[in-house]
C-alpha cells in the first residue's frame, strides 16, 4: 500500500494541480503538462491530475504519452468516464481503431449523455472507415448539443458521399446556421443542390485536403482508383508535340507529387511544376526532375511569370476549378504564339451549364463551354478525346482530353 502523502506534499500537489488547470484554460499546454507532472511527483497517481495530464497531451498531441496517463487513471479508477474517453481518442489517434472504439463506448456506457464523446466517437468511425455507425454517432452527438457545425459538416459529408442528398444539404445548412464556415458549407451545399456554386472550389481546402493526402496520394489515386489520366493526355498529345520544332519551358500545373514530371522531362529544356500543397511538392521534388518547384495558386504563377512557356499541362486539375475563365486568361498571358496547352476535365450535361459542380465536389465543363472559352483567348482545337479517367466504386469515370494552340 502506497504510504499517504503528508501535507506539505499534498497541498504541493494540489497548487500545482490548479496551476495546471489556470495554465490550460489559457491555452499553455505545455505549462499545463510541466504543472500535472510536478504535481504527480507530490502525489503519484492522483487519478483527476491523471486525466487532466492525458488531455494534455492530447492536445500537444503527444498521444502515446496521453494512452499512459489515461492508463494510470483507469488503473486508480476504473471507472472514470473523462479517462476511457481520453485514451479512446489516443488509441484512435495512433490509428488503432478497435480498441478505440471499445475504449468510446466504455466512456458512453459510465456517462451516455456526453455529446463530445459520441462526436469524439463519430469522428473515429469516420476515420475508420464504418461510415453507418459515425452517421449513428454524429447523430447522438447533435441530439445532445447542435451548436457543434464541424459535426454537422462531417454529417453532410458522409450523407453526400451516400448519395443521400437531401439530408446531406439539411447538415451543411445547420452547419452554416451554427457559425460554420459559409464558403466551405455553401460550396457543399451547391454541390448537393445543383444551387450556384463559387467560381472555384475554397482554396484552403483544396490545400489541406492535398497536404494530408500528399504520403498516401499515388497508391490511392493510381493504384486504388485506376488513375491513368496524365499518362493518357501525354499520349493524346504526342502528335501535336511533335509537330514543334522545341519546347524551352514546360509548366506542370497543380503537378502534385509529379505524375505527368517524369513524362514531360523528356520534351522541355527546362520544366516547372507549381501546387498549393507543401507536402506535395515535397513529394514530386524527390523525383527529381524538375528544375523548380513553386507553391502558388496556378493561375497567380501564370499572372507573375516572366519568361513566355511553349507548353503548358493541367492533368487532373481542372476539376477543382470552375470558372476557367481567369486562367485561360492567365496561361493566354503566359505562353508564347504556338505554345500547346494540354488539360483534362470531366464532361458536363451538355443541356446544362457551362460549369457543373457535381456531388463528388468536382466541377463539369461542357464542351460548348470549353470552346467558347478557346475562341476568347486566342486559342485552336487541335484535339478533344472522350476517354475513362480513373475509377469510381469500380465504375470508369470519363474524361475531356483536350490539346489546344495558343494561334
């Protein structure tokens, strides 16, 4: 049996402890952590400091060292709702997802009427992949405080991507109406109401969904979904480049990791690929095929460039784009008479709008809209192939493969 503190060290302990509260509540993890462990060492195993010591460090995310504490706790209490909640969200953290979801629901059965353990939940199953319970458990969550939008976003997402659509526009919009952010809302609720949708889908996202994606980003979309477009474009225009006499300067537009660089080295004196993604760019740097790399919004590069390119490639980009019109301006600028420009996009409804926000959250072009947009540039069809892209749920997604002229 542990020998009781005396009371010097327990009332050591217990400054330290609200030191430690006062120091989280202003936003100073790390003092907070410093303030819990001096007061462990005053008095070991004090199972609240234990808790508060594993929502520390969750928040540092330190979650290995948030799993030890929220141990510690359930080791002194067994009990402890806060504790099998914090160790739950360490385990999914870590990416160990059963014992995560064993862990959420130890906490929910000691204190059902939690709403941020359930969406803490709901989050984890999303991650995880068990789509049908986190729509359960986001559920849970709103019933027992709707003022939480990120929830209502990630509701509407999960419902968009079942093709539940209805219900997917009811989340965005209780997002919106709880303070969520209104572009990104409104733009998925656009795409799930064939309502007008901003001109480009919001930037940041675009960004933070290419920098979590960028470690996973060539097994998922070529070997997970069949992704084949840059290779086909290339194809598309051997023709048209070989009609060239020389190509000095390449650009690679919204490049990624650098699918279409090591397809384009070959044909250009000097190469460039541009993205908004960090992580990406890191990725296609260790290609090493490009003679520069720059992180930028594509058509502000293409507004800044001071030599003209004699070729411009845009492989799975467009989609991410709806009104085109600022950068076939932007690359109309940029490149010289008879420079080529090569894209792909997913066709629209010919019988609806030029651009087309689909539910996917990627944007249609129609080829009438695309050919008006040639002719007001400056440009010349020299080719347009209807072909599949990549897949989606086993089933090909068609692709616009498009070579124009710069006349």
């Amino acid at each position: 049996m542990p020998t009781p503190p005396n009371d010097a060290d327990f009332e050591a302990a217990k400054a330290c402890f609200f030191e430690g509260l006062e120091l989280l509540q202003r936003g100073d993890a790390a003092g907070a952590e410093r303030a819990f462990v001096a007061s462990l060492v005053r008095v070991p195993g004090r199972p609240s400091t234990l808790v508060n010591l594993a929502a520390t460090r969750l928040q540092l995310r330190d979650h290995e060292g948030a799993l030890e504490a929220a141990d510690a706790a359930l080791g002194a209490e067994p009990k402890s709702a806060d504790a099998w909640c914090h160790r739950a969200t360490a385990l999914a953290s870590l990416g160990r997802f059963d014992d995560a979801h064993a862990a959420f629901e130890r906490s929910l059965a000691i204190e059902p009427g939690v709403a941020e353990v359930w969406l803490r939940h709901a989050r984890a199953l999303h991650a995880a992949q068990h789509f049908d319970r986190a729509l359960v458990a986001y559920a849970r969550g709103l019933a027992l405080d709707a003022s939480q939008h990120d929830a209502w976003t990630r509701r509407g997402d999960l419902l968009r991507l079942a093709g539940r659509y209805d219900d997917a526009a009811e989340c965005y919009r209780r997002a919106i109406e709880h303070g969520g952010d209104t572009g990104l809302n409104g733009w998925y609720l656009a795409a799930v109401t064939g309502a007008a949708a901003p001109p480009d889908a919001p930037a940041d996202y675009v960004r933070a969904l290419f920098d979590a994606y960028a470690d996973d980003f060539d097994e998922h979309l070529v070997g997970t979904l069949g992704y084949r477009g840059h290779e086909q474009l290339w194809r598309e225009g051997e023709a048209h480049r070989a009609a060239r006499a020389e190509i000095g300067l390449a650009i690679d537009l919204g490049c990624g990791t650098g699918l279409c660089g090591p397809l384009m080295r070959g044909a250009a004196r000097k190469l460039v690929g541009v993205d908004l993604s960090a992580p990406m760019l890191a990725k296609a740097r260790e290609r090493g095929v490009y003679d520069a790399l720059v992180q930028a919004d594509v058509v502000e590069h293409l507004r800044t460039m001071e030599h003209e390119a004699d070729l411009v490639v845009a492989a799975d980009v467009l989609i991410y784009l709806g009104d085109l019109e600022p950068l076939f301006g932007a690359v109309q600028r940029a490149v010289r008479s008879g420079a080529l420009f090569g894209f792909t996009v997913e066709p629209g409804d010919p019988a609806g709008a030029p651009v087309q926000l689909l539910p996917s959250l990627r944007h249609a072009h129609t080829e009438a809209g695309l050919d008006a947009l040639a002719r007001r540039h400056g440009f010349e069809l020299l080719s347009r192939t209807r072909k599949p892209l990549r897949d989606d749920q086993r089933e090909p997604v068609d692709g616009l493969y498009v070579w124009l002229r710069r006349a």
